[in-house]
C-alpha cells in the first residue's frame, strides 16, 4: 500500500511538472528580424 501510494505521487509529481513547463513554454510569436541571411563567399 505504502509503494502504491508512493508512485501515485511521484505521477502526481510529474503531471503537475509537466502541466506547468507547458504552460510556460517558450513558444509564443517568433522574431521578426534577423534570421537567415546569404553569406557572400570570396571567389579563391
């Protein structure tokens, strides 16, 4: 029983982790400068 409980929690644990990192996030709107650009490469 005292195991069975343990692992309840340590999922309850990790569901709220991961619940939260994903409300987080890093996502959101992506730059709008910068970014990729052409480098010029000297003839040899």
């Amino acid at each position: 029983m005292k195991m069975l409980r343990r692992a309840l929690v340590a999922l309850s644990m990790a569901g709220t982790i991961a619940g939260v990192l994903r409300l987080r996030g890093s996502g959101g709107v992506p730059p709008q400068e910068g970014g990729w650009r052409e480098v010029g490469v000297p003839p040899r």
